[in-house]
C-alpha cells in the first residue's frame, strides 16, 4: 500500500497505515490498527518526504481542537503547525483516512 502524503505548511504530513514501514530508514512495519501520522519539514531532504520531525496516533490529531497550531518540537520553533494548516491537517486526514476506511 502507498502511503498517503500531502502537504500542510512547510510539512510534509504522512499517514502510516497498517502494513507500511516507518521508522529510521524505514526499517519499521506499523503493525498497530490506528494509523500513525508524521510530520517532515519538507525544507530538509533527509528522506523523501524531508526531515522527519514528529508522529503521533490518528486519533490524537484529528480529535483535537482546530482553532489551535501545534508545536511538533519544543525546542524548535520552527517546528509549529500554524492554526490555519491543522486545521487543514484535519479536514484532510478526516475526508482521506476516514472515507477509504
């Protein structure tokens, strides 16, 4: 199955479903039900997506609330989704996770 990617920001926003692999040179295979998402600052081409920054469970980023950004790295402040682009990471992990499933 091929990942699903789109961009938000300068991030590049990845959903790992069931089955693919993630992890440091993506040695890993999700094997968990939730899908997993991650954030890759797309400035920095460390992988084919960019710089990996954070991953988080499904259900923790689309069940929080939109009116907020989110800090992916404390001690980077660079590493902030703005409100406006959550609340799209949302709105498209809702219409592309949820209606595939």
């Amino acid at each position: 199955m091929e990942s699903i990617v789109f961009k938000a920001d300068k991030f590049n926003v990845r959903v790992v479903s069931r089955g693919d692999k993630y992890g440091l040179n993506f040695a890993l295979t999700h094997n968990g039900i939730m899908p997993l998402v991650e954030f890759y600052d797309s400035r920095y081409p460390h992988t084919e997506f960019g710089q990996f920054v954070s991953r988080y469970y499904l259900d923790t980023i689309v069940n929080r609330d939109d009116r907020f950004g989110l800090s992916l790295d404390g001690g980077v402040t660079a590493w902030t989704v703005p409100a406006e682009a959550m609340a799209e990471v949302i709105r498209t992990l809702e219409k592309l996770v949820f209606v595939s499933a």
